[in-house]
C-alpha cells in the first residue's frame, strides 16, 4: 500500500500531466498526416506532402502565375510572414499552383524570381493535372476557369476562378487555420505562427504522452 | 480646386479573428479640368507572364469620360480588368465591361478589385523597376505615366 501522502503526491502529478496535454493540443481543423501527394518545386526536386513537411510548421498558399492580382497578394503575403517574424526558425513556406498545365517548374521559377522568393525557405510546387486536382480538392481549394481567349499568336490564354487560401499547417501535418490568402493582415499569420512554434515543446510532450 | 475625401478602404479580412477593416482616408485634389492619374504602381511579373498596376483616377471636368485603349512598352495586351468576390468561396476575374469615370470623381484601382492587366510581358518585373502605362480617354486624350514596381 501507498502511503496516503505519495498515493497524494503521485494524483497530483498525474492531474498536472493531464491539464498540461489538454491545454497543449490543438484539435486542429482538419489531418493530412493520412495522405500523400508526389509534387514538383521550381527546381525540378520531388517534394512530398505532408511527409517532406513533417516536423516543421507550413504556411502554405495556392495560386496560378497567370493571375496577376489576388495571386501575387497571396504570394507577397506567404513572403512576408516570413520576412517580418523575428524568428522564423524551420518554418517552412510553399506555394502550390493551381494551373499545372502552365505553370511547369521552369515557369514557377521565374515567377518566384520575380517576387524575389527563388531561395529557401520558399518552394513553389507543382504537379501533373490529376494529382494536382486531387491534392486542391483535399486542402479544399476550389477553381474553376472563368473565360479564355485566343491571342494574336494563336496561344488560348484562360483565367480562373478559385478560392482565396493560405494554411497553416502544424509539424504534425493538422491544419491549424484556413486565412483568407491575399487580405488576411500578415501579424494575424504571424501571431498563430509564432504560438504554433512556442507550443511546439507542448505538442512534442503530448505526442510522447499518446504514443 | 475642388477637394475631396475619399475613404479608401482597405479590404482586410480575417477569418480567425473576425475584426473590422481597417480604414484610411486619402485626401485627393481634382485638378481642374481633365483628368490626373496619380500613384500608379506595378506587381512584379515573369517574362511572358502578367502584372497588375493600380492607381488613382481623377476626372475633374463637369463630363464623364470613357477609357477607350490602354498600352504599354512592356506587354503586348493591356485590358482593364477587375476582380470580384463571387461570393461562393471563390474569387474571379473579368474584364471589366464599362470603363468610365464620373465627373468630378475619384476612381481607384486597387488590389482586390479594378486594375490595368498587364499580360505577355516581353520582360520580367521586379521590384525597383518603372514601366510605362499609356490610358487614352474619350475626352482627356492620351495619358502616360510611370509606375513604380513594388511588392508592399
């Protein structure tokens, strides 16, 4: 038998455990640890999502290069987060097209040129059609294209429709907020950024506890 | 001279938050006749790809004027176009059907909404960089300013 104080003692313990794991994890919005999806960045490398990502926070955005308003918000806006936060630490930025059948790698490299982003931490992903319309409806972003014309060397120039999307994604593959891409102010990224990687320890504790 | 305040909002939505927009007022001169496009500025954009330039349009004459062509050295097709909120999840964009500018008004396009759609640029964009615009007006005639390349 326990000697009243210890039986006391060890309660005690378990009770703060347990407050200290509820308090810590985050249910997040939805998981993708159960899914994987084959992508291409800028530099031709094979990227894996959620695998290639695990372990590190993500702020992920989706775009089409061809889109020279909302698109490059979203694009500016996943390169501010990580230039105004004091420390990004391993945070990791990517930003994934829409519109595979244009925006091949080489494309995607220039674009990310542009916007001055072709260095780490920043990858701009792409894929083959079929994965890539897998992969948007997984994360829930929706296009759709709006209206097409042919121009005066023939080429068909096309635009589309689509949702409006950064997420944050935990080290743990669970999506932590859905954020309006190109309008949603840059701190309020940053402020759940930076408690996502000041909970980090919390949720590291609490996956030891559930394993 | 005529002044006038316009409120130019700020279009910044939240979705974990749920605060109000943020709100600016930019005062503008009208000049006094004609029309004034001031602090023009341009997203960066690949070679072969497009750009955005946004601006303020300010007609001070007593008669509404109509935006007949627009060009430029870097693209070999400028529209005008706007972005809109389709309102089901889903952000579109279309040409925008009837350019015209009231009188004595302010006009201004801005991210999110109306802007000059610069596409097939001969060059890439990147911060730094001036570009020219030429807008020509049913009244005013032909304008040409510089805008500015900018990632704010």
């Amino acid at each position: 038998m326990l000697p009243f104080q210890t039986f006391l003692k060890l309660f005690l313990l378990i009770f703060l455990v347990c407050a200290f794991t509820i308090s810590c994890s985050s249910p997040g919005l939805d998981d993708y640890s159960d899914v994987r999806f084959e992508l291409t960045n800028q530099n031709g490398e094979t990227v894996v999502f959620p695998d290639d990502f695990e372990g590190s926070p993500l702020v992920m955005g989706f775009i089409y290069t061809n889109c020279p308003d909302i698109c490059s918000f979203i694009t500016v806006n996943v390169g501010k987060v990580y230039e105004e936060m004091e420390n990004p630490g391993d945070t990791q930025f990517a930003l994934v097209t829409f519109d595979p059948e244009r925006d091949t790698p080489e494309v995607l490299k220039q674009y990310a040129a542009a916007f001055e982003m072709d260095k780490p931490p920043f990858q701009f992903l792409t894929a083959d059609t079929e994965t890539i319309s897998a992969f948007m409806e997984r994360v829930s972003v929706r296009t759709q294209e709006s209206y097409s014309r042919d121009s005066e060397d023939g080429d068909r120039m096309y635009f589309i429709n689509h949702s409006d999307k950064i997420l944050l994604i935990d080290q743990r593959s669970r999506l932590i907020f859905d954020y309006g891409g190109s309008m949603t102010p840059v701190n309020i990224i940053i402020e759940d950024l930076e408690k996502l990687l000041k909970n980090r320890f919390c949720s590291l504790f609490s996956c030891l506890l559930y394993c | 001279m005529l002044t006038i305040l316009l409120p130019v909002i700020l279009l910044i939505s939240s979705c974990s938050g749920g605060e109000e927009p943020a709100q600016a007022e930019r005062e503008f001169t009208l000049p006094d006749d004609g029309i004034e496009l001031v602090d023009a500025w341009a997203r960066p954009g690949r070679e072969n790809g497009v750009s955005a330039v946004y601006m303020h349009v300010l007609n001070g004459s007593a008669d509404t004027d109509t935006l007949k062509a627009l060009s430029s050295s870097v693209a070999g097709l400028v529209e005008l176009h706007e972005t809109y909120d389709r309102g089901d999840d889903m952000m579109g964009m279309r040409e925008a059907e009837e350019p015209f500018f009231a009188p004595r008004s302010v006009t201004s396009m801005r991210p999110g909404g109306l802007h000059v759609m610069l596409m097939q640029l001969n060059r890439a964009l990147t911060e730094g960089d001036e570009i020219d615009v030429t807008l020509t007006f049913a009244r005013a005639g032909e304008i040409t300013i510089s805008a500015v390349v900018q990632s704010p």
